[in-house]
C-alpha cells in the first residue's frame, strides 16, 4: 500500500474591492448644532427615526447634511415635510437639522416630520393645540407586518392547486 501525501493548499488571495468609506457630515452638523441651543425631539414613521434639531433661522431644512430640495427630489415628500410649519404659520421662523436612518424616503419624510412637529411643540407651547388637532404629534404607528411561515409574504398563500 501506498500512502498518498495531501498537500494542503493554499486559498488564493482574494481581490476583493473594499468599499470607499462613506463620508458623513452627521456628527459635524450635530455639533454645531448643539452649541447653539437648539430645539431637540425625535421623530419615528415605519423603520425610520429623524433627530431633529430647530433653531431660529430662515427656514432652511437640512436633512442628513445636504439641503432638503436635493435629498428628498420628490415634491410629495418636500410638501410633507413642511406641513407642520404650513399649518403654524412658522415658514421663515425656523431652520432645521435632521439626521435619519432607516426606512425609504417615504418614510423618512413622515419621520422628519413628526420631529419637526415635536420640536415646535417643545419650543412654542401654544402651537400644540394646532398641531395636535392635524394629527402631527401622533406617531404613525404603521409598520411592514412580518413574513408567516408557509405563506410566501405576510399575507400571500400558496397558489391552491386542485390536481
């Protein structure tokens, strides 16, 4: 009998290409925002969460760094968003810094909202009558109902086949 050697191979070198760190101006914006005595409250709508900072200004929104116009191109969105000032009378009262994660932009916009509502609260009292009577203080409670074992969404069964 023979005994055959097994030579143990090397793993090739792998190439594979790291990803470019992403460059976030997050906890810039966040510290310059502090320092100035803003306006705080969070806002949540389905996977989404938006810290939102309000400070007196001149209206401009900023969202995760880049100006509102940019990172929500819809106009659906951009109207969402502002409602709560809309509705307050407060256009140029107020500027904003939001930092969100999680969720699509859809979400994201409703988040960003319920934030912007909870700061003005915090910041003028007398405005919660108004903004409560909208609806905007209340958290959407509406999230993606989870995947059921042997349906193929959540709700979606399997196609019956009589033969």
């Amino acid at each position: 009998m023979t005994e055959t050697k097994k030579t143990a191979k090397k793993p090739a070198a792998k190439t594979t290409k790291k990803a470019a760190p992403v460059k976030t101006t997050a906890k810039k914006v966040v510290a310059d925002v502090k320092l100035s005595n803003a306006t705080y409250a969070t806002g949540k709508r389905k996977d989404s969460v938006a810290r939102v900072y309000l400070i007196a200004g001149k209206g401009q929104i900023i969202v995760n760094g880049i100006p509102m116009a940019e990172y929500f191109r819809r106009p659906v969105l951009q109207m969402i968003i502002a409602q709560p000032f809309g509705i307050t009378k407060r256009d140029t009262a107020y500027d904003v810094h939001a930092i969100v994660a999680g969720g699509g932009l859809s979400g994201q916009a409703g988040a960003v909202k319920h934030g912007i509502s909870k700061a003005l609260e915090k910041a003028e009292p007398e405005l919660r009558a108004t903004l409560k009577a909208a609806g905007f203080l209340t958290r959407d409670s509406r999230v993606v109902e989870r995947k059921h074992f042997g349906h193929h969404k959540a709700r979606r069964s399997t196609q019956f086949s009589k033969r």
